[in-house]
C-alpha cells in the first residue's frame, strides 16, 4: 500500500519580538531552556567610518562568530542572529583587553546599540513608561498662526477644553507651546510667548494629573512654565538656541525632548539636502545629546527627535520614519512628531484639513519602527490606532 503523503508543514514564521520566540519554542513543544530564544532573532547592524585596519580586523572576529559583514564605500553591514553578535561583543572586547586599539569603542557601540530597548524614565514623582508601546502626546498649540487651523488655540479657556478632550481621550502628555515653528516663522516675544502657555499649564495642572512638557526654545519660558507646573521641556532647537536651557534642564533633573533641525525655522527649508539622511541625522542628534550631557543633563533624561518637516526633504521625512530604530540604536527613547505635516500633503495631494488618514498611517509606521512616543494633534484617533497596533502586537503592549 502507497505511504500516504506526509507534509512537515513548513512555514515561514515573521518574528519580530524575542517574545514571540519565546511563544513559538513553547508551541513547538521545545523544553524551557533547551533553546535560546535569541538564536532566532535575526538582525543587521550598519557601521560608519570603518578605517580599513578596522574593517579586516572586524571582518575576521565577524567570520569566527558567525556574523556575516559586508563593507563597503562608505560602511559596512553586520547581519547574524542577536546571539552571534552578542558572541561579536565578546570578541571585540577580548580584542581591546589585548590592545587593538583599532577596536576600542566599536564592541561598546555595537553592544548599546543590540540592548537599546524600552525602559522607564523616573523623575520626581513621575514617570514615562516606555515599556507598554508607544506614548501618544496631544499638542496644545496656543498660537494665532501654526500651520494646523485647526490647532490654534485662542485663550486659556479654549485651551483647556481641547485639553479636556485629549485627556478623555487618553493622551499620556499635553504639549503646550506659544510659539509657532513652521516653515518660514518669524520667533515670537518672550513675554508674548510666556502669557500664552503659562495660564494653560497652570489650568491643565489645577484639573488633572497628566504630564505637561513645554514646547519652547527659551530658557525663560520653559523656567515659567516649569514654576506653573509643566513636567519637562521639549525644544525644537535641540538645546542650541538658548544655551541657558540645557543649564535649567539639568538643574531641574526634568526630561528634555532633543529635536533634530538645520538651520531656524525661518530658513530651514531653503534647500535641504542630505547625502545620507538616517546617517546624518543620527550623527548629528548624537553631537546634540553630548551637548546636553556636557551641559549636566543626565542620560536618562534625554529623549531624541529626528524633526519631521524640520530642514528635509520628502524622501528625507518618509527615510527618517522608516528607520525609527536606527535613531533608537543611540540608547534614547525616540519621540516622532509627524501629525499632519507638509509631507503627508506632498503624498496625498491634500490640504492639512485632510491630512488624518495619512498621519495615522504614518504614526503607526512611525511607532511599529520603534517611536517611543507619537506627537498628534488628533488625540483619539491615534489612541485607537495604537491599541489596534498593540492588539496585532506590531508594538509592545
Ligand atoms: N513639531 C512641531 C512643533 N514642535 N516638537 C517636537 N519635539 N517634534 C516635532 O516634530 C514638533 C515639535 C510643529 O507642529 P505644530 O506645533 O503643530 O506647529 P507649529 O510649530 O506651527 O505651531
């Protein structure tokens, strides 16, 4: 008699989380602790400016670990499970205990960069939970000319009811700022601006316990706004406007959210050009974050943001949200602030009325690629958007 057909069910499993490989194992019937989980998780890993005694010497400790390397004109490429490359670490620092020097530092970035994962950022009394999945922060923009209509907010009164709402809605931080920095803004008086927001912070935090940031550029309007209760300070300028902010964020221990921009809002967009965007951007926001640790802030304060629409072009904006987690792999929490931006217009052709559909999409390309926290003026919207994620388990839940 013919042997009926046996079929081994082969297929292909998308895993994008250790614990889903946990999951699996266990499915699979495998013994805990028979397999490690990490041998399944696979990853590649870009490096810059390899000198070429660096690449051989790397390429060599890479064969014996069993991580493949590609180099290149201008880089090279690791690629290997998350196992082979810890193995990589090992070598690496072996290698700098017995003096190639050459190697120094890289076993160190390659080993932050394969532990950059979410964490918890305590200061005071509160806390930023990156562990669940993505954060969403509501924009409160009590200005007569951002670049939404829709978000400008006339007085304090109108402020804290679109505060109310996005407090209903779920938002985990309002973002209150005075001052509007789209393309071609002229920067607005400090007084001017500190009228704006400090009734509002002072309104949000005599109502509820959400977390307040400061959306500023002036050390004196974020000193004021942290007297009326804000929580930590968000600055479009990354620390380089004012050079007294970083002075107070470290003074304060508050969080500071590092925004990556070219030039002032008033010139950014005049022809921005980039050779290699990701590369770039994260090299420059890593300069910015040493700054702000020179100026005293602790590490653990520091939350990076690559500038959507801030000094780029479309493919440089579109780029930068694909590759959230190469902008993670510094070891900061990322925030991406994409809501209805001009990119989104030059995709869709549509005005920033209609611009919903494309930032939630958007937002949650942005937050399954590692955003640690979503800045949206549409609060409930992207609230469901990110439980749906969390449902599908596209993000940590
Ligand atoms: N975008 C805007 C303002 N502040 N802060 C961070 N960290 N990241 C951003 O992407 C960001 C930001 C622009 O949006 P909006 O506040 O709505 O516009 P305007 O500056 O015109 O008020």
């Amino acid at each position: 008699m013919p042997h009926p057909r046996r079929f081994h069910n082969v297929h292909l499993l998308q895993l994008s989380y250790a614990r889903e490989v946990v999951e699996q194992l266990a499915s699979a019937g495998v013994e805990p602790g028979a397999a490690r989980p990490e041998d399944f998780v696979h990853t590649a890993v870009r490096l810059q400016r390899l000198e070429p005694r660096e690449a051989a010497a790397l390429s060599a400790l890479a064969e014996s670990a069993g991580v493949a390397m590609a180099t290149g004109r201008n880089g090279a490429l690791l690629g290997g499970s998350v196992s082979a490359l810890r193995g990589l670490v090992h070598r690496l620092a072996a290698a700098e205990a017995a003096e190639e020097r050459p190697l120094a530092r890289l076993g160190q970035e390659l080993s932050s960069c394969l532990a950059a994962r979410r964490g918890v950022m305590r200061w005071g009394d509160r806390e930023l939970d990156f562990r669940q999945g993505p954060l969403v922060m509501g924009v409160l923009n009590c200005t007569p000319d951002s670049f939404f209509p829709g978000s400008r907010l006339a007085d304090s009164e109108e402020a804290l009811e679109r505060a109310a709402g996005m407090v209903e809605a779920g938002a985990d931080i309002l973002d209150v700022g005075g001052e509007s920095t789209r393309p071609g803004s002229e920067p607005a008086e400090e007084a001017e601006e500190r009228r704006r927001v400090v009734p509002v912070i002072e309104g949000i935090r005599r109502r509820w316990d959400v977390l307040v940031s400061v959306d500023t550029r002036k050390a004196g309007v974020a000193q004021a706004a942290l007297e009326a209760g804000a929580d930590m300070i968000n600055d479009v300028s990354g620390l380089r406007d004012d050079p007294a902010l970083a002075g107070l964020a470290a003074a304060r221990g508050v969080p500071v959210v590092v925004m990556h921009m070219r030039g002032t809002p008033k010139t950014m967009q005049k022809a921005p050009h980039y050779e290699d965007t990701v590369r770039e951007v994260l090299e420059e926001l890593a300069e910015m974050a040493e700054g702000a640790l020179v100026a005293g802030v602790a590490p653990e304060m520091i939350i990076l943001d690559p500038g959507i629409g801030f000094g780029k072009r479309l493919e440089d904006n579109l780029r930068l949200i694909r590759h959230g987690q190469a902008l993670r792999s510094l070891g900061f929490p990322l925030l991406v602030g994409l809501s209805r931006k001009s990119f989104i217009g030059a995709v869709l052709e549509v005005p920033v009325e209609e611009r919903l559909l494309g930032s939630i999409v958007a937002g949650a390309a942005a937050a399954i690629n590692g955003a640690d926290i979503l800045r949206v003026h549409d609060v409930a919207e992207t609230v469901q958007m990110v439980r749906m994620l969390k449902s599908l388990g596209l993000v940590p839940s």
